[in-house]
C-alpha cells in the first residue's frame, strides 16, 4: 500500500512538471514563462522526495538557475513595457551585450551543463532512479527536452531575426554588464556548492 503511494505521488508530480512544460513551448509573455517553467521545475521537485530524494538542494538548485533570466526579462518590460516574444526582435544586432547576457541566461533556466539546474536534475534523475526508473527518469527527461525546446522558442522571438526600426534600442552599459556577471558568476559557484552536496 505505502508503495502505491509512493508511486502515484510521483506520478502527480511528474505529470504535473509535463504539463507545464508542454504549456511552456507556448508562452509568449516572458513573465509568465519564466512563471509556468519555475512550476514545471519545482514539481519536478516531488517526484524525487517521493523516492527519498531530500528536497533542499534540488529545489534550491532549481530556483536559483531562473534568477538571471527574471531580472533580465524584468529589464526588458521596463524597457518596453512587457516581455513578449515576436515584439522587438533582433537584440542580438542592437543590444549585443544584453543579448549574450540574455542567451546564457535562458541555458541557465533551462538546466544547461554545470548551471545549478543541471545539478539538480542530476541527484532528481540518479537519487530516484533506484527506487523507480520510470517514475523518475521519464519526466525528468520529457520535461528537460521541453524546457530545452521552448528556451530555443525564447530566444529565437527575442535574440535573433531582423530589428525593427521604430524602436529605441539602448544596450546595457558596463556596470549593469558587470551586475549581471558577477550574479552568473555566483549561480556557477553555488553550482559546485549543490555537487558538493550530492558527493
């Protein structure tokens, strides 16, 4: 019975992550994707506790990795008043500097190698594994390949294409640069922070 259980709490959990994430390849507005992948992620959350996996780190990995991606995004709905994709793209050709801020942003959001994310989806994947194979590693892989997926639909509405010429593109200056580096820069270390927690 405590098996049962255990495994439907997974499945909840796991099913939970997938649908937000399939939600995730349509966002537009960038408040609310960053909103559905912290969802999709943080349940991603409780298929590891529902094989013993201790929460803290996974969790905390997880949410730190969205940090840089929320404040840039905050910056372009300051800028231009919201977020959206499709509405000024081609900062990779007026704002080069926020525009390769922005593109490792998004790969830490998405749980690229050695981001805090990647860790955590690391002990999610290998702490459940034992327990259950299938409850763990199918929706952590599906939902890592659909954050992967809309990440790339993010940057293709933003980063690149052709600039529109009635907006006032102003790039970031190098104190702001500099901010958000070293806050990347922090992400990488609390990266080695969360491995040494699994070790």
């Amino acid at each position: 019975s405590g098996g049962w259980l255990v495994s439907a709490f997974a499945l909840w959990g796991g099913l939970t992550s997938l649908l937000y994430a399939f939600r995730l390849l349509s966002a537009r507005d960038g408040q609310i994707w960053i909103g559905q992948l912290y969802t999709s992620a943080l349940a991603l959350v409780w298929v590891g506790a529902a094989h013993d996996v201790p929460p803290l780190l996974p969790a905390l990995g997880l949410g730190a990795s969205l940090l840089p991606l929320w404040f840039l995004l905050d910056g372009l709905t300051r800028r231009f008043g919201i977020a959206r994709t499709g509405l000024y793209p081609g900062l990779a050709l007026r704002m080069p500097r926020f525009a390769a801020l922005f593109i490792v942003a998004v790969l830490v959001a998405v749980g690229v190698p050695f981001s805090p994310g990647f860790f955590a989806i690391a002990d999610l994947a290998f702490g459940g594994i034992g327990a259950n194979e299938l409850l763990t590693l199918l929706p952590v892989s599906l939902a890592w390949l659909l954050w992967t997926w809309a990440g790339i639909n993010l940057l293709a509405g933003i980063v690149f294409g052709e600039p529109r010429a009635d907006l006032d593109y102003v790039d970031l200056d190098s104190r702001a640069v500099l901010l958000h580096g070293s806050g990347m820069g922090a992400l990488a270390l609390f990266g080695l922070v969360l491995v040494e927690g699994m070790l």
